[in-house]
C-alpha cells in the first residue's frame, strides 16, 4: 500500500502517525490520507463532535454554575495496528492478572513480602492497604475486576507509566468518543478496518452478575460519590448501560449485614453487587473513615460475609501506590513464571538511600511525583525546577521519602491534532486501555487515548486540561 507523503500537512514531530519525513506510518495511510486530500473537513467533524457531545452532555470535571464542562475531544483518530495490539493486548493481561495474583497475597499469605519480592515496608506503609480486611476472600477470589494500566510510547515502543487498580476511571469517553466519531465521520470507518468497542459495558455487567451472592438475579448498584465528582458523567452511563441503579451513599442501607438500596417510591431493594466508584478507603465508617459520607455503616461486613459483591475489591488499592509500580515485573516473574512482556518506565523507590542518592545526582533527568496523588497534580520536571525550588523540593523528599516516586523523563510519542485556528500540530499522547479479569482477562480494542491541551504541554492528564481522541485498533 503506497503511504501518503505531504511533509508540508502532516507534521514530522508527530511521530505516532508519521516518519521523521513526515510520511504516514502503515495503520494510518488510508486515515491520514483522508486528512491530506480534505482538510477543511476537520473544523466541521470537529465542531459535529462538540455537538454531539454537549447534546448529551458528556462532561467531565466538577460543576461550575451547576454545569461540568464539555469533555475536550480532539476529531483525528489515534490508530493501532493489529499486530501491534495484540502484543500489547497479551502484555497487559500478564500485568493485570499479576496484579491482582498481588494483592490477593497481600491480604492472604503475604508469599511475596516474606520472599522479598516486595518490600514489606512498602506495603505495610501504604494508605491503600487495609489490615482490617486481612484474610477476607472476595466472590471468586478475584481482586481487580476493572484495571486501567496507563501506557506511553517511548521511541517506538510501548511501556507502562502507571498501574490504576483502586477506581480506574475514563472507558466512558471512549465509548462516547467512538460513537460521536461514528456519527459525524462515518465515511473515515467506510475505508477502515476498526474493531468495535460497544461490548465492554456487557462484558463488564456480565463480570458483576458473576460474582454476585445470587448470580441468577443480581440486583447491581453502581456507587458514586455524587454529581460533583469529575468523572460523575462517567458513573451515570455505566449505570444506564448495565440497567444497574446510580446511589450514593445515603441511598444505602445495610440490615442484619445485609445491603438495601432505597428506590424512588421510598421502598428498599436488596443489593447484589456494588460497583464502586469510591476509593474502599471512604467505604464503611464503621471499619476505615469515621468521617466518610459517601460510604454506608456496615458495607464491609457484609462483604465479608459473602452477602454482597463489591467491584473493584475493597483493598487494591495496595496494588494502585506509586511507591509499588516498580515491583510489578517482579511480580509478573514470581506469581506467573513469565517474563514480563511490557516495560515499565524507568522508576526509582526513593524509600531506599542508594536510590534516592541517585535520583539526587540526575534531578535533572527525573520526573517526581506524589506516591498518593492524582489527576497530575505535583508532579515536578527537574530540568523545569529553579534552585531554590529544587532545593526545597528534595529537602520535602529527604524528610517523607516514602511519599515519592521519581521516574526518568520519557518523550512521549506526539500524534497528529487540529488547532483551534484549522492547522495541523503534534501532541504528546498517553493510553489507558482497560483490562476486564474474569475467567480470563479481556481489554476492550484500545481504551483511552488522553492529548495534551498543547504542543509544549507535557502532562496529558484530563484533570490537567488535557483532552482525548478516539482509538482504533485496526481487524487487520
């Protein structure tokens, strides 16, 4: 297949989509050639999108004026081969099924501390882990229903940058991402061979009726910690695509250590499965937070005692700390026997001296965050950071070393997006595809693909401003 060759259009630093001379890589001939022949199209599938978006009200962050703002959308599709998805797709099932394998250990034998596989301290120190549930075995012992493993492309190759166990958040803009794409440009799936995404709501309540205490009829409740969470959006469709009911909190009763949902006409229902978008920290006041409000008294009994299901397990969060990341291909090499078939990003435990010496000497070199934040936020560019800043900054490390993580500076791989004046610029770009455990591991074909808001931003986070595409993984 001849590749479309137009230095002028499609720009060289976007080296996701095209070589250093600015022809387009294999996955994206027919995508950008559409592009190239048509550019004046791009506005207007762009503004369809908007559209489509605000029609629905597809938002995400937290209300202002009682309105959360439009999810930002970028209309040039993030392409992936089929080979190249299917490694991809069979290294993050070997990290998934690690990680759940992990935290299974954690709250089990703990085989993995006592061998030195993890540090103990680590994982005895962390805000993720929960003693009071030490011995529980959740609805057939699986941990990590829902994974979303971050990934970036580093000179050509995948390699992962996070692992998020606790409430992996995002698969919502996917979905809504391909189904504005769909709409407003259906002649571009005319010439492409996109494998479909629709499935993973079914997939996903199938995994929930699965491990209900009564299969047969699962009453499931998606839990939410309210219309001003950001990702809020995100928790309605999930809920209205699984018939399941939306509550918070309040909405729930547990009697007898069993859990009752109150309905619209003020009777309760029993509840089967709880998919929980609340960190398991805020779950049960009676057990963790004294003064959680988004959680209900005696939840984690009722757990405990197999009366209801809650996804994802009430615990992984030991699985979701920052200090731990660099342990996983460990994890894959003890628990599967396997090599790990996914890098991770350079990373340092700065926990132990030699290490934290190290990151010291190259601050220049590193990227350091919060082992406990989020959403992007604290996250700190050596070679951004002036003296007294830098000073400051390791000063903070010494003190709580355990608090931290430093990673080495990555390029992330830059993709083709559309300015708001119509011309054509390169974006970093980061994918969070999505791992459903069941009796086998299933990742929906590509996931969410986050853009930063600009050419010179680095951090891609949504909470950041940053924005999405849709992503294709092509059949062929």
């Amino acid at each position: 297949m001849a590749q479309t060759q137009s230095p002028a259009t499609l720009p060289p630093g976007a080296d996701e989509c095209v070589t250093a001379d600015g022809s387009a890589r294999r996955p994206y001939v027919e995508l950008l050639g559409a592009v190239v022949r048509a550019p004046a199209e791009l506005p207007r599938i762009r503004k369809g999108a908007q559209r489509w978006f605000a029609d629905r009200d597809v938002n995400f962050g937290v209300p202002a004026d009682g309105t959360a703002p439009i999810f930002p959308f970028d209309p040039i599709p993030r392409v992936i081969g089929a080979s190249e998805w299917r490694n991809l797709h069979r290294a993050l099932s070997q990290r998934a099924m690690a990680l759940d394998h992990f935290v299974a250990d954690c709250y089990g034998a703990q085989r993995a501390l006592r061998h030195g596989v993890v540090p103990g301290s680590l994982v005895y120190s962390s805000t993720g882990y929960l003693r009071d549930i030490v011995g529980v075995r959740p609805p057939r012992s699986t941990w990590c229903h829902v994974s979303g493993i971050d990934v970036v492309r580093v000179h050509g190759s995948f390699c992962v940058l996070e692992d998020n166990v606790r409430v992996p958040s995002g698969v919502a803009y996917a979905l809504e991402a391909r189904r504005a794409m769909e709409e407003v440009a259906p002649e571009w799936f005319a010439t492409n061979a996109v494998r479909r995404i629709d499935e993973y709501t079914k997939r996903l309540c199938r995994i929930l009726q699965r491990i209900a205490p009564r299969p047969w009829e699962a009453a499931i409740a998606v839990l939410t910690p309210g219309p001003y969470n950001a990702a809020y959006y995100e928790h309605k469709l999930l809920a209205e695509e699984m018939g399941a009911t939306l509550v918070e909190g309040n909405d729930l009763i547990v009697s007898e250590d069993e859990v009752y949902r109150r309905d619209a006409d003020g009777g309760i229902q029993r509840v089967d499965v709880i998919y929980s978008r609340v960190n398991s920290e805020w779950l049960d006041p009676l057990v963790f937070r004294s003064e959680s409000m988004v959680g209900a008294p005696g939840i984690i009994e009722a757990w405990r005692r197999g009366n209801v299901a809650i996804a994802n397990a009430p615990g992984t969060g030991v699985a979701d700390d920052k200090a731990i990341y660099p342990y996983v291909p460990a994890m894959i090499r003890y628990y599967l026997g396997e090599e790990p078939l996914i890098d991770n990003v350079a990373t340092f435990d700065l926990a132990d001296r030699v290490q934290r010496q190290h990151v010291i000497a190259h601050f220049a070199t590193m990227v350091l965050k919060p082992v406990d934040a989020s959403g992007g936020y604290d996250i700190h560019f050596g070679r951004l950071v002036g003296a007294a800043e830098r000073a400051q900054l390791i000063a903070r490390i010494e003190a709580a070393p355990r608090q931290w993580l430093a990673q080495e500076e990555v390029e992330l791989s830059r993709a083709i997006c559309l300015r708001s004046d119509g011309g054509l610029e390169p974006r970093a770009v980061d994918l969070r595809p999505f791992v459903l455990l069941d009796e086998r591991p299933w990742i929906t074909p590509g996931g969410l693909t986050r853009v930063a808001p600009d050419s010179h931003t680095l951090v891609v986070n949504s909470s950041q401003g940053g924005g999405s595409k849709d992503t294709w993984v092509l059949s062929r």
